[in-house]
C-alpha cells in the first residue's frame, strides 16, 4: 500500500481519515481547510449483482445527482 512505501521511506502521500496508522512508524500530519477528492463505483461487468447490490447503486446515483454537480 502507499503507507508501506511512506513507512519504507521510498514516499510521501495523502491519506483518508478512515486510514488507522496508530501500528505505522509514520508521522501524520492534519490538512485543516476542506480537502475535495473524485471518487467513483466500480463493479465487474456483465456478472450478476444482488438486489441489493443494485439498489444500493441507485441510492448512491440518486444521492450524488440531488447533492453534487457531476462532471
């Protein structure tokens, strides 16, 4: 992961807060103004997704559509 190359000293790199670095032998530091970054869905083409699967996706496509500006 990019953590073992930061703690390998071969690196530096962003890292999201859910990221628990308490075991890791790398200093953190906190970015205090509101950071924005892309993120998308992927699922395997053309195999099967559960009901809930599906509708889990819709949630999340109607949920940005409502909330964000999609590029």
């Amino acid at each position: 992961t990019n953590i073992d190359l930061v703690a390998k000293n071969e690196g530096i790199s962003f890292i999201l807060d859910a990221v628990d670095l308490k075991a890791e032998k790398v200093i953190t530091k906190a970015m205090t103004e509101p950071t924005y970054v892309t993120i998308g869905l992927a699922w395997k083409k053309d195999k099967y997704l559960s009901y809930a699967t599906r509708a889990l996706i819709k949630f999340i496509e109607d949920y940005i559509k409502e909330h964000f500006t999609i590029k």
